[in-house]
C-alpha cells in the first residue's frame, strides 16, 4: 500500500474528520499535513523537513521512526492480534507490567492498563473513590484538581481540570468537585531558571478547603506535578511536598498525572523520583509506547490495591475496564519502547542535556513580546504578551510561523510549550531555537 507523501487531497477529502481541539474552518482553509517522520524531523505534505519540538504532542520521547517498535508491532499483530482480559489473559500485558513497576519509585507495584490518559485519569479517580468506600469512608466523594490544570477529556478528567475553555460547554458534569489555585505567578517568579523559588504556600490552600469541607468528605487531590498542556507551569519549590503532607495528615489521596512528565521527560523516569515525592496513584500515557499505538496506565500502591482484593468476599473486584485494557498490540509497542529507553538511557539522558536546553531557553529573553521564559529538564515554555482583546492570537502566529519557517512548536493561548524528543543533541536544539528567535524578530 503507497503511503500517501503528498498532499493531493482534494478539499472535499478534509471534510468528514471532526479534528479534536482544531478550529476545523480555519484548519481546513490551509491544512498543515504531516507525512512522514523520522528521528527529530516530521515531513511536511510539500515535500520539507521540519523539526519536531513537541515530540508530537508530549508523547514520541524516542524519536520517530524506531525500527524496532515497527517489528514488535508487526511481530504480535501477526502472532496475537487481539486476546481480552476480562476473565481472560495473554502473557504480555503480565511482562509489561512486570517491567513497569521496576520503574515505579516506593511500593507503586500495580498496574491498571487503559488506551489513553484521559481513561487513565478517570480510572485512577474512580479508584480513590471506591478505596475510600471499600475501607468503610464512602463520604470521601470530592475531587480537587487545580487552576489550569489538564486531565484529559472524559467526566472525570474534564471535571478536575482546570482550564474553563475545557469547561464551558459541559456544565457540571461532575459534582463534588474543588480546584487549588494555579502557580504561575509573573511578579514573583518571571524567567526563573528551573523551579520557581515563590509559591510553597500555595498547597497550604489545601487545608484550608479540607476545613471547609471536612476531611471525610475528600477523596483525592490530581496534580500535574509539571502542569503541560496549560503552557508549562513549575511546581514551586517545596509546593509538592507540602501536598504530601497534607494529604498525609488528612488521608486523602495524592494523584499524580504523570501524562507528560512520565518516561524521562524531567531526567528521571518519572516526576515522582525528580521531586522526592511519592503519590499513592500515577496516572500515565503517550511516552508508555512512544505514541506508536494508543495506551496508559494506572500505578497504584499496594495498600491501595490489597483493598480492593480483600474488600470484596469473593469475585471480580473491581467493576471497571476498558475492552482493551491489556492490548497485546499496545503492550508489544510498550516492551519494545522499554527496550529502547534501557538501551538508549532515555530515562535519565535529559539530565545530561538539561543545561543546554535552559540556556537556549532563556537566550530568548528580551525579544519581542516575551513576558517569561520557563524550564525543566526537557520542557520549555515562551510566554508573550497577548495582543490586547486577541488572547491567543500570538501564540497562534508564533505556531503557525515556525511551522512555515522549520519547526513544530505548541501553542497554549500565548504560550509557546517546547518538549522535543529525548533524543535531541545540542544541534537541533540550535536549529530549533534558531527558527522560534527568527519567527520571535519577526512578531509585530
Ligand atoms: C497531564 C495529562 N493528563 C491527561 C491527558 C489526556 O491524555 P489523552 O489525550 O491520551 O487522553 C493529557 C494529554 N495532554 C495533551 C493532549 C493533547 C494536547 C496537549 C497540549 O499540550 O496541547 C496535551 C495530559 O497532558
Ligand atoms: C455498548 C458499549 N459501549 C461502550 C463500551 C466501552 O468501550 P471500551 O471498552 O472500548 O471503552 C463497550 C465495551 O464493550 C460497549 O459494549
């Protein structure tokens, strides 16, 4: 089958695809197509080179293109192309997890599978609350995410995030829902290098909704330890650990959405080993499998799911699963990608490379429009003043210009997310800084 390298699309061709999070019409006025990819670089339907400086979307931390997730792939389609896992089994989601909670920090040993982050999101919110029920505090039903915070798409994940765009149109899907304040904060903690030092207090804010609602009543808090999707927002120094201790004291849950900081995107394989501190469930997706094939996972710990096993007398203990929880495709892709970061150091290399990517993060400041300039390991963001009564608007030009220009970047509203693959040498990221300083100039 030739793959399709150029774009001869008809305009009619574009119409049945309801793009997720695009604005179709304009989208569809002036198509950006990507068709192919390899290593750093995606190729663009007219035939150039760009390069990928958002891994996709948070998720190809390999590089594009790996051989040897291809033939796992092609291998286990071939062999097993689908088995359930519901009163059923095949042995590669039991390998796959087994490798996983090798990777997990503290006592994280169990391993809930699902086919994206938004179904990893809300099975881990449905664990907290029948945990709490199943130990005899049904009561503890409220969620609490945080301003700005990004959890996926479902009731759940949509309900906890933080971003009223997500939100709007929805209503109140989800009762018994709270939110902590964001912490991004421009007068204290602009073009800070790493993390912000302002701001710890902020998760005081906890206590004070647990005095308002009673501790009984609260199941779980769900944080981005790195909040992505927003525009990239740091946790201030100290600001995780004081969650941990609340929740602590208080016995509600802490949830980390590892979505995006997962796999080695902050030098170590996960938020939860670069901050210190251990959450009792992690959510996962996009670097599971380097994007080949759709997949997440839920980590919990021990204690959490031995009260599960023994909650129930007898029979399935927990009514929840997704048809492919445990896909032998997914899980192949999964292996294979383990594989990859274990031979490579692909877990821990961003910390190698951290110091060049922050310096050629803040080489930006004092360009056009650039109010601050963020960073952590292997993520960066840009952020600029909004053209007045525009919100969005420059980032948006800034997006679609570096794209015509040789890069792929993120737009969050104003702010410009960088998170290339981890594979990146000093070269690209030259190349890439180098388009986004020339698009920058090139902003009115
Ligand atoms: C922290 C977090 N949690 C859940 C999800 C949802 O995952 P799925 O999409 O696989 O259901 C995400 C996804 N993050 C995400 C997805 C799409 C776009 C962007 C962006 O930065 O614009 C970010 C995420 O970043
Ligand atoms: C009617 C119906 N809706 C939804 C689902 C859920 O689909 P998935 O398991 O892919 O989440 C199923 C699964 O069998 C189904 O039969």
């Amino acid at each position: 089958m030739e793959l399709a390298t150029t774009t001869n699309l008809p305009s009619s061709d574009l119409d049945a695809f309801w793009m997720p999070f695009t604005a179709n019409r304009q989208f569809k006025a002036s198509p950006r197509l990507l068709v192919a990819a390899e290593g750093m670089y995606y190729t663009t339907s007219d035939g150039r080179q760009i390069i990928d400086g958002t891994a996709g979307l948070w998720c190809v931390n390999a590089g594009h293109g790996r051989r040897e997730i291809a033939d796992a792939v092609q291998k286990q389609v071939m062999q097993l192309d689908f088995a359930p896992t519901f009163q059923m089994g095949h042995p590669a989601p039991f390998e796959l997890a087994t490798r996983l909670v090798e990777l997990l920090p503290g006592d994280l040993n169990r391993v809930f599978f699902t086919n994206s982050g938004s179904e990893s999101v809300d099975t881990a919110l449905k664990i907290a609350i029948a945990y709490h029920r199943l130990k005899g505090q049904g009561a503890r039903q409220r969620l609490i995410g945080r301003e700005r915070g990004y959890h996926g798409v479902n009731f759940g994940g949509t309900a906890v995030g933080g971003t009223g765009a997500n939100r709007k149109l929805f209503g109140n899907i989800v009762t018994g829902i709270d939110h902590l304040s964001h912490t991004h904060n421009l007068e204290h903690n602009a073009f800070t290098r790493g993390q912000p030092k302002w701001g710890e207090h902020l998760a005081n804010e906890l206590d004070r909704l647990v005095t308002l609602h009673d501790a009984s009543t609260i199941a779980a808090v769900i944080v981005e330890p790195v909040a992505g999707s927003t525009g990239v927002l740091l946790p201030p120094v100290g600001y995780l650990q004081k969650l941990r201790q609340i929740c602590d004291k208080h016995g509600i849950l802490l949830i980390f959405d590892e979505v995006i900081t997962g796999f080695g995107r902050l030098g170590k394989p996960f938020a939860a080993d670069y901050f210190g501190v251990i959450p009792d469930i992690i959510t996962v997706a996009k670097g599971i499998t380097n994007a080949t094939v759709p997949m997440g996972a839920v980590f919990v710990r021990e204690e959490i799911y031995q009260t599960f096993v023994q909650g129930i007398e007898n029979g399935i203990e927990f009514f929840h699963g997704y048809t492919y929880s445990g896909h032998p495709v997914a899980c192949a892709a999964s292996l294979a990608t383990l594989d990859i970061y274990k031979k490579e150091g692909l877990l821990t290399r961003v910390s190698e490379i951290a110091d060049y990517w922050e310096n050629a993060v803040h080489s930006l400041r004092g360009l056009p429009h650039v109010i601050d300039l963020r960073n952590l390991g292997l993520v960066g963001a840009i952020e600029l003043e909004s053209i007045p009564g525009k919100p969005g608007a420059r980032g948006y030009e800034t997006f679609v210009k570096c794209y015509q220009q040789g890069a792929l970047v993120r737009a969050a509203g104003d702010n410009i997310a960088l998170s290339p693959p981890l594979i990146i040498e000093k070269q690209h990221i030259d190349e890439l800084f180098g388009v986004v300083t020339d698009v920058l100039k090139q902003l009115a």
